[in-house]
C-alpha cells in the first residue's frame, strides 16, 4: 500500500474533540478528505472533525477547521483555544498572548500557564455581528432579538448572532429533553439561513448561568460549541436575561466555558486538553 505517514494529536476542549495536524513540520493535502475519513469514530479515529495548525504571514499560527462531512469552517471556538495550547506548549510560539489567524480575522489568545503548561485559554473572539444580513438570515431590520418566526416546521422565538460563523439561539426549558437528532437538521437547513446555522437550545438557570445544547451545522450535536456559548450569553444579554460587562458561566455537556460580553467583544475562557499523540497512513484518502 503507498502513502505516508501522518502524525497527529487529539485535542478536546470541554469535549468538543479534533484531530489536529502540525502542519509547520508536514503540511496536509486534502483535509476535506481526511475530516471525513478519521472523524468516523468506528472506522477512524473519532473526533468532530480535523483541525491544520499551519504557519502565518500575519500571525503565530493560521488555524484552518474541517468539519466530519468535509465543509470548512470560518471558526471554531473550542478549536482555536487548542490550536494556542499547541502552538505553546510545543514552543512553536511561547508567548504569554498568541495571534491565531483564522478565516473570520486574527483572534488573540491569553495563556493561563501551569507548570509549563498552558491549562486555560482566554480568547478574545472579537464583536458579536447582529445584522441579518452578516449573519447571515434572511430577516429585516438592524437585528434579530427574541423575534418569532416560523423556523424549522414552527412558530418559535429566535435570536440570531455571528461570531465568525451564524448562531441561532432558542430560550425554553431543560434541553436535555428534547430530541436533537430529531429537530436539529431542521434548523440546520431552514431557507432562513442561507449559509446554514448552528443552533443552540438554552435554558437559563440564574441570571449568570445558563445550560446549553447545540446542533451544529456539518457536525451535529457536539459536547461542546465555543462559539455557541459566546452566541448563548450574547443573545442571554440581549434578551435582558444576563448582565452586560459580567462573567456568565455556560455549562455544556463537555464541561463549562466562561463569557463575557461587552458592545466590543466578546471573551470566552475555556480548558484545552491533549489527549494523545497517533500515528495514520495516508493512502490519499
């Protein structure tokens, strides 16, 4: 069998897991391919997708994302806080605040070291995006907050943000209940969002706590959606539910994100975790 051998690393933040590729030292042909072939967690290494680590002309490192069915991503929340933790912890970069390119802008990263290591990452994701149209949803006025609409076969109250990539957030009861692999692919691929969505259900618990579910679009549900907690607290303030300018803890199903939202931008604080090192033949997928 021809090919070469690949060397990779899982990573997972609060359980949102990728398969990571250093690509300063050997650079990936046909990650879409690839996403497909080892996320499968029977047949391949199990993840939610593959994550490059790649090298930048205007930053630490350029991180690019491909979800299980193949389809890059502008961002990932979970992800780019890995990807720091890597660029750290291997001395590609050991910096107390890292720039990570990604396809939705730089983003700057904070280590929270320990022992050498970085433990936590604080990630400044930029201004939460509320205009329709930059979301994008097909919808009118200057933004969607608590709008109902007719989405997914129902009436049902929306509020809609961008962090990089478009969030739709429903407030309700525990969303342990409800049967996401059911409902999920139905907000996914409404018409209302032309570029697909990613949704996430949330109950609030106190004024600084919230418990969320998401499905997101080209993976499904996921332990953990970075940016789904950053959309979460920023439609929680919209709504009037939360405190602007104050840490709301987001409890996933993965573990648990901090946020805090300002009319600026939006800080998300969050574990990253090396899980191994492998090994895979790439027979040109």
């Amino acid at each position: 069998m021809g090919g070469r051998t690949l060397t990779f690393t899982k990573m997972h933040g609060c359980g949102n897991d990728y398969i990571y590729f250093n690509c300063f030292e050997d650079p990936v042909e046909d990650p879409e391919l690839l996403a497909v072939r080892l996320s499968d967690r029977h047949k391949g290494v199990g993840g939610d997708g593959v994550i490059l680590i790649c090298p930048s002309e205007i930053a630490d490192a350029k991180m690019r994302m491909f979800n299980l069915d193949g389809s890059e991503g502008k961002m990932c929340g979970n992800g780019i806080r890995c990807v720091a933790k890597y660029v750290f912890d291997h001395g590609i970069a050991r910096k107390p605040e890292l720039k990570i390119e990604t396809l939705s802008g730089i983003k700057t990263c904070v280590i929270h070291e320990k022992n050498g290591k970085a433990e936590a990452i604080t990630v400044d994701m930029g201004k939460a995006i509320l205009t329709p149209k930059e979301i994008p949803v097909s919808l009118t006025g200057e933004a969607v907050i608590a709008r109902k609409v007719l989405l997914a076969g129902k009436e049902r109250e929306i509020t809609c943000v961008s962090m990089g990539n478009p969030h739709c957030v429903l407030f309700g009861g525990d969303p342990d209940t409800l049967d996401l692999e059911a409902i999920g692919p139905g907000f996914e691929h409404d018409p209302l969002f032309p570029e697909q969505v990613n949704t996430e259900f949330i109950q609030v618990l106190d004024s600084r706590t919230l418990k969320m579910r998401v499905w997101e679009r080209g993976s499904g549900e996921t332990m953990a959606c970075g940016t789904g907690a950053c959309a979460s607290a920023v439609a929680a303030v919209l709504c009037g539910y939360c405190p602007k300018g104050e840490d709301i803890l987001v409890h996933l199903r993965g573990g648990d994100l901090t946020i805090n939202y300002t009319d600026d931008r939006v800080l998300m604080t969050g574990e990253a975790v090396e899980v191994f090192t492998g090994q895979i033949l790439d027979a040109g997928c």
